[in-house]
C-alpha cells in the first residue's frame, strides 16, 4: 500500500512506539484515515526491528 497521508500530532518525548501508536491512531481516525490505512501503518510499526526503528515509522506519517 502508498499511503501518501500524513496525521497531525504530536509525539511525547520518550514515548516507545507502542504507546506512540495509541495516541497515533486516534488521530489517524479523526483525520479520516480507513481502516485499511491505519493497520498497514500499525503492522509497519509492530513489525519494527525496535522502538527507533518504529517510531521512524510513524515519523513518516506525521506531518510537519
């Protein structure tokens, strides 16, 4: 899947990736986001090799 969407939010400072999702994908919702869309990102995320790796992830899908 070529998600080109980005959320706006905003990530704690020492989040790890899965706290980062809960708050991640609740703004993915309000953003309109389908379902589809938020689990490619969350298996992305999950499948990570760690929390660096994870939270870059969701980096890509933030705005800026």
């Amino acid at each position: 899947m070529n998600i080109r969407k980005k959320v706006r939010w905003t990530l704690p400072p020492g989040t790890n990736r899965y706290a980062a999702l809960d708050l991640w994908v609740p703004a993915a919702e309000d953003e309109g986001w389908s379902e589809d869309e938020i689990q490619y990102v969350i298996n992305e995320v999950v499948e990570a090799d760690n929390d660096a790796a994870g939270l870059d992830v969701l980096a890509w899908y933030t705005a800026r």
